[in-house]
C-alpha cells in the first residue's frame, strides 16, 4: 500500500469533527421500532432539537416538531388521527405534512405548518434525517445492501467520549499495533462510498493482527476480513470475520449535550428463509452480540479517559487523519437549531496541529 501521511495531513481547519456545538447532516437513530405502535406518539431528542414521532392507524411515520404553533402545548399529549395529530389544547390538528388542516372554533383553518422531518425505519430502529429532504438512503451494511436481513438491538448506553472519538476507536492502528507486539505493520484500504461514507479494509493473515481477531482465530485459521464502514462520522458498521461467516455490528451513535455519545448496538446478519434459517439468523445473531460484549468492554476504560488532542500524527495514524478529513467535508450542522453555521473567516497562518484538537 502506497502511504503518504504528510501530504494527506494538509486539510482545512476544524469544521465538525469532535465538535460539542456540530453535527454532520444525516440519518440519526431515534428509537427502536417496537416502541412506536400504531396511533402512538413519543417524545425524542436527537442532537438537541426536541420532536414527536407518531405511528399513523395504517402504519405511516411521522415526525414533526414537538410543539405545537398556537400557544406551544406539547404534542405528546396530542392525539393521532389517521396521519393527523391533533393538538390537545385547543383542538387544533395538523395532517402528516404538518399542515394545519383544522381549527375547531374557525370555520378554515390559518395557513399554519409544523417543521415536519424525514423519518423511516430499517433495522429494528426508527431513524430521523437532520434535514428538509434525506440525502442518502438508511445506512446499510455495504456487502448486504440489496439482500434481505435479519437483525437484533443490543442495550443502548452513554459513553462520555464524542462520537467521532468513539468511531476513531475501530481504525487506531496505532493501538493494535502497540497493545499485539509480534504483529506486522496494520493499515488499511480506504474507500469513500459517497458524500457521507467511508469505508476501512483489511485482510488479516495468520501471524499478524488485532488481539480480538486472535479470539476469533481459535475456532478459524483462515484469514480475517475486517472492516469499518462509516456513515456521518457517527455510525460505524463492523465487519468481522473468515470469507464463510461474516458478523456485521452497527454501532448507531449519536452526539449528547457535553461531548457524550448515546450509542445503540445492532446486530445483523444475511437473511436465511426457513424455519432451520431462522435458527440459523438467531444463531449468528447471537455470536455477533457476544463479540460487540466483548469489543465493548475492551474498550471501555479508554473511552472513559480520552481526552482528545492530536498533536502528533504519525505514518500509522493515516486512517484517522483520513476519517477526520472526511468527516470535516460533509455538511454542518448547529446542535438543536439544526440550521448551517456561519463559516468562518479564512485561517490566517494555522498549522496542522491546530485541526486535530478538541473545540
Ligand atoms: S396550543 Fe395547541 S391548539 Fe392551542
């Protein structure tokens, strides 16, 4: 692999990345699907903005925000109407588009909108887009794209780490190669799969490699497939394992007031149709949470104490200067008002080691 880190570590100056104020335009999870039955409404906060979501009598979702235009009663406590909610202080009801449809003591109803958001769900999870229109489909384990899957929630916790720092965790060479001694030199194949995904690949061989793939290796001598597929710079898709089994973990996360990250593990797998496939879905779904137990808690006391600063890059740091730079190219957005930045005046005179750190 030709590797040049000095010329890839020239980007322009801190635009998201590790941002406590910032967050990349995307699909953010919200909750799992199974929390949000028909005619059910329930209150989210995703990256400080406060909405509802809703299930229509047909099934439809629908997201808008949480309160409402006429004197600011908060819609939880609305009431679904087909794909309407209707507002439970004064009557008034809004239809799936956020219109204002009716106003029980006017004859028309005032040309008045509710800031409606792109909402669906995949996964087991019920997903949010930050913006007007979605941008990209759902995220998506890359090798499974067009097939059908199986999947399974983990439990969902709090780190008090940033999430693009958490994401950093799955590509810091540096790591693996310090913490397993007798290990080649590990680097990865980068490949950016569109505006909001990146991906990181390596194939290990037997006699190199991370101490956890040494786990997998007691049960497999064949070489490992690894890889991390990135979405916004919060999302990352895990996929580990020999050519004949593959478990992929989507670690979902998203920012929290303080630099702390909501983290929301999924599990998925190629769908096997049948009764024995269904077996066989439970069965590798099972063996995928066991092994993000085990990722999970590898890496728990780092993330605790980060505190990051990225001051000196090196050769083996290429991945994570890559990642930065791919995340600092995607549209920003400010925390709660999910409205763009200001841009900044021109850096004057600012070196490399300016772009790394914490805001
Ligand atoms: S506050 Fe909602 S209808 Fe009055």
């Amino acid at each position: 692999m030709d590797v040049n880190y000095q010329s890839e570590n020239s980007y322009p100056r801190q635009k998201v990345f590790n941002h406590s104020q910032r967050f990349i335009e995307g699909w953010y999870w919200a909750i799992p699907s199974r929390m949000l039955k028909k005619g059910e409404i329930k209150t989210v906060e995703i990256v400080g903005r406060e909405l509802i979501i809703y299930r229509s009598t047909d099934g439809q979702l629908i997201c808008c925000d949480a309160y409402c235009p006429h004197l600011g009663a908060h819609l939880h406590q609305g009431i679904v109407e087909d794909s309407s909610i209707r507002c439970s202080s004064h009557g008034w009801k809004f239809n799936a588009e956020g219109i204002c449809i009716e106003i029980p003591c006017l004859d028309e109803p005032l040309p008045l909108k509710i800031k409606t958001w792109p909402i669906d769900e995949k996964y087991g999870i019920i997903w949010i887009w930050t913006g007007k229109i979605a941008q990209q489909p759902l995220p998506y384990v890359p090798e499974l794209e067009l097939q059908a899957c199986a999947s399974s929630l983990g439990k969902s916790f709090v780190k008090n780490c940033h999430p693009n720092v958490v994401m950093i965790n799955a590509i810091d060479v540096h790591h693996f190669n310090t913490v397993n001694p007798w290990s080649r030199e590990i680097l990865f194949d980068k490949q950016e799969l569109n505006y909001n995904a990146i991906k990181f690949d390596r194939t290990i061989q037997p006699g190199e490699g991370f101490w956890w793939i040494n786990w997998i290796r007691w049960f497999c001598k064949h070489n490992i497939h690894y890889s991390i597929c990135y979405w916004y710079g919060c999302i990352g898709i895990v996929t580990i394992g020999p050519d004949f089994l593959h478990l992929h973990i989507m670690f979902a996360l998203r920012l929290l007031e303080g630099k702390k990250a909501d983290i929301q593990p999924i599990f998925i797998t190629k769908k096997y149709s049948g009764i024995f496939g269904s077996i066989v879905n439970k069965l590798i779904l099972l063996l995928t949470k066991f092994l993000s137990i085990f990722l999970i808690k590898g890496k728990r006391r780092i993330l605790r104490q980060i505190s990051f600063n990225f001051q000196t890059p090196t050769r083996a740091d290429l991945s994570v200067i890559q990642f930065v730079q791919h995340i600092n190219k995607q549209k920003a957005l400010n925390w709660r008002t999910w409205q763009e930045p200001i841009p900044p005046p021109p850096p004057t005179g600012a070196n490399n080691r300016d772009v790394l750190t914490n805001d």
